[in-house]
C-alpha cells in the first residue's frame, strides 16, 4: 500500500525566478512509472530522456511497479532558467488506463499485488477527477441539459454560444461578423464622446457648412494637400510653439522692420553671403568655442597692456624682452647669447650622472625597440620582447586546455552551481547535483530502516555478541544466546532431556 487519501493529489506547479536556474523538482504524489509523469515548462510539455529523467524515493517500489514519490530531474543543457517575469513548471500525473495483474478465480493470491492494483486504480481515479475539475461543467444544482457540442460542420468558423431558452450549447455568430463588430464598436465609443458630438455641432452651423463649400474646392483641395505633407506640418508646429510666436512678435515691431529693410540691401546681402560661406562659417565656430572666448579675454587685460598668461608658438620668437612668470616648455633648441639663473650667469654647461641610482639618467642600450618592456641590466636600461619577458619570469605563453595530461582544465558547462561536484567531460568539467551524482554512480539516496518487505535492517540492542543468534525486534535485530534460543522456543538440552529420562525411568523402578 504506498497511496493514501491525504497525498494523492496528481498534480504540483513551482515558479523559477528570472535569471535563476533549476535542475531538479519534487513529485510529491505517487507514480508507478516513469512515462506516468507529464512535465511543462511554461505551458510546453517536454520529452522523457530528452529533456528530463526520474528518480524514485523508493527504487525498489518504482522497480516492482509498486507506487513511490520521487524527482524530475532536467539533462545536461536542459536546466530550466526562469524567463522574463519568471517561469512556470507543472508537474502532472497520467497513468495509462489499464489492469496489469489478472487474479486467480481460485487459491491464494498476492496481497501486495492487490494493494498496487487497488492503488493504481485509485490514482486513476484521482487522474480523472483533476481532469474533470479543469474541464467545462454543469454545476451540480443547474438543470440537466446536454453539454454535447454541435456538429463540426455547423460550429466551424463560429464562436460557440448557448440557446436563450434551453441552455443547450449551439453555434453562436461567426467569427469574422463578431470581430466586425468590436471594430465598429470601438470606432462608435468614440464618436459617442461629448467633445466629439460638441464639435460635430459646432461644424453642423450654416458658417461652418458655407466655409467648409469654400474649402471644397479643387484649388482649396489641392493647397490643403499641399499643406499637409508631413514637412509642412512640422514647420507649422514649429512655427506655432510659444518661443516663434513670440520671436515673430518682437520681429513685428516697426523698428526692426526698419533694420531688416537695412538689412537686405545688396551690399548686405553680399556680406551676408561671404560669411555664409563653409570656410568662414568654420572659422566663427572655432572663435565662438568658451576657451578661445576665455583667452580673448586673457589676452585683452586692461589698459595698454596685455595679460598673456599663457603662449604656445611654433617657430620663433623675436621679442626685444621676454618676461615670463611661470613654467616654460620647449620642445626643440634653446639658443641664448647670454643665460642667468637667479642672478647668477652661467658659463659652463652641466654634467649630467646616468645610471640607474636616484636622480640619475637613465641610459638606454642599441637594442631597445618600439613596443619593448624594459629591464634593469646593471647600469643601463635593455629591451626585451614578449617571448624574452616570459622567458625572463618563467612564463607560460598560451595555455592548452583538455583533459590529458598537463593541460590546464576548464569548465565545459553553462549549469554549474555552488556545491555540486565536478564531472569530466570530453574538453573540461561539468557540474552535477547529489542526485545526479547517484544516479551516475548508480547509488541510493537513502536507506529505509525496519522489518518491512525491502526494507534495510539494523541491530536493534546494545548487547549483540559474537557466535549468538539474531531474533527479530519491532525495529530490527537483538542478540539472543544458546540459551535465551533455547528458552524463547521452549526447548531443553540433551543433557538435560537426558537426565530428565533418567529420573523418570528410577521413578518407574526400571
């Protein structure tokens, strides 16, 4: 007997988060094989072997049919990751309508195998009860009326309806005609709005009829058209934001009518024209950048003379005197008649140290080349490539992965999870669960202890000895010695029947 009333339930639904991923599921109701199970993902019912396998909470009862709980677990790269808003697996329950044992009509039978018949049958009933339960019904105080639908050639192409008198289920209008409808629907909802039957009565006024015979004209038509292309109406929409209303405004005014009639004089317009030009219009915008503006500023000081507080010249520099607060940066030759340093002329020219000592100049060897790394080589700086670099350090220039020997391993997978073990494959390793790691090495879960049929036993006592005999307890096994056997079935030695005999015989007078 392995189903019972409070378990029986054939059917169980998990949500996997988005971005999370999942390999295994419980199947908290009972099964009897492996094809008895449906699994969906998402609302798409996958393959047995293909995308998933079973395993039993109790091998030996799946194997001998028996009924047992169990896991659904997903194959290599099958591993389910919750979609977008999370995903939804369903696991259900259908076993095959059929009786596997044939009872004898006479003499004893199996117990055991009646208790799976019974359980099997239970299970199918309880199979046909959730199906029920999802299905199109009567309820149980409504009037009995056929639910049977009608004939496939009239239901076609409909939506399915039911008889205003009797309840019966008929075909109902056509698809396309209620589809028809919804659109018409829709459109009259929104006529029927007050703002669009007040403007309807604003456009029905005998104005408004006159105006709108005037628009109706073919040239009005024509210009309306014309007024209507895209380009016009996003002009037109520029045109009549808040800021070009109010530009055209200021434009108005009689003084800059006046200027704008200056303005497109011939001379002007030339002008105008020169600076329209790409060369001089490039020009304008780098003049109008914030640093060139800045240092028009610098450059402009105050008075007669100017604040240059910054110079970059290419070239020379002719000047009667150079005073200069601040840095100077020059990248070529430096020639002087005479130099100073605070003060002091300067005569001789310095000796500078190389080496590689603090303060010193480094001093590079012939051999150095563009794209080089650089080393310390006693007192002067060498190149070295990137082959003599990993030579230099011990280096390893490309790694070679596999599992033969010496390669460097790498994951083989895109399912590996923390704490699940490393399986080689073919180029690396992959991850495997507890349970997929049993089913590999074709081990148990876990054991279940007692004095039942299949089960494991264990000793049951702390007083077991060498060369006793094993009686069963109600957990499993105690030790009893020659002579607690001897007493628990009733028996006596030989020695003692002997004597026993014995006594009886002088008691006789033999």
């Amino acid at each position: 007997m392995t189903i019972s009333t409070a378990d029986n339930t054939p059917r169980v639904s998990y949500t996997v988060s988005q971005g999370a991923t999942q390999t295994a599921f419980a199947v908290p109701f009972e099964f009897f094989a492996d094809a008895d199970l449906n699994f969906y993902v998402d609302g798409t019912k996958k393959t047995l072997a293909t995308h998933y396998t079973t395993s039993a909470n109790a091998q030996n009862n799946l194997a001998h049919s028996s009924g047992t709980t169990g896991y659904i677990h997903t194959t290599t790269n099958n591993s389910i990751t919750g979609a977008t808003g999370g995903s939804t697996v369903v696991i259900t329950r259908d076993i095959a309508f059929a009786r596997t044992t044939d009872f004898p009509t006479a003499g004893a039978f199996d117990v055991d195998t009646l208790n799976t018949e019974l359980d099997r049958i239970t299970a199918i009933a309880s199979d046909l009860e959730d199906l029920a339960s999802r299905s199109v019904r009567l309820l149980d105080y409504d009037s009995e009326v056929s639910m049977e639908l009608p004939a496939l050639a009239s239901r076609k192409g409909t939506v399915l309806g039911f008889n205003a008198s009797t309840g019966v289920a008929e075909a109902g209008p056509s698809i396309t005609a209620v589809q028809s409808l919804a659109d018409v629907t829709t459109s009259i909802n929104l006529l029927g709005t007050s703002a669009v039957v007040e403007d309807m009565g604003i456009l029905a006024t005998s104005a408004n009829v006159t105006a709108m015979g005037h628009l109706g004209t073919s040239a009005n038509v024509t210009a309306m058209g014309l007024l209507g292309t895209s380009a016009v109406v996003t002009d037109m929409a520029l045109l009549g934001t808040a800021s070009c209303v109010e530009d055209m405004s200021i434009l108005g005014t009689a003084d800059n009518v006046a200027n704008m009639a200056l303005l497109a004089t011939t001379d002007i317009i030339s002008d105008l024209n020169t600076l329209a030009t790409s060369a001089i219009v490039e020009d304008l915008n780098l003049l109008a950048t914030s640093t060139v503006i800045a240092d028009m500023a610098s450059l402009a000081g105050s008075g007669a003379n100017p604040n240059i507080t910054s110079l970059t010249a290419s070239g020379e520099i002719a000047a009667a005197s150079l005073d200069i607060s601040g840095n100077v940066d020059v990248d070529g030759t430096l020639e002087a008649d005479a130099m100073t340093l605070n003060g002091t002329a300067i005569t001789t020219t310095a000796t500078l140290s190389t080496g590689i000592s603090n303060g010193n100049l480094p001093v590079f060897t012939s051999g150095v080349v563009d794209d080089d790394f650089l080393r310390v080589s006693g007192t002067s700086i060498v190149g070295r490539s990137a082959s003599e670099v990993l030579s230099d350090i011990g280096g390893q220039a490309a790694l070679t992965f596999g599992i033969s020997n010496t390669n460097a391993v790498k994951v083989d997978s895109s399912s590996v999870a923390d704490d699940e073990y490393a399986r080689f494959t073919a180029n690396g390793l992959e991850s495997r669960s507890t349970s997929e790691v049993l089913s590999d090495i074709g081990g148990q879960a876990s054991l279940t202890f007692g004095i039942s049929n299949t089960n494991a036993v264990k000793i049951d006592s702390a007083s077991v000895a060498d060369d006793e005999y094993a009686r069963f307890t109600a957990n499993g096994l105690e030790s009893r010695s020659t002579s607690e056997v001897l007493s628990d079935i009733g028996a006596t030695t030989a020695t003692a029947a002997a004597d026993e005999a014995t006594a009886l015989a002088i008691a006789l007078g033999g």
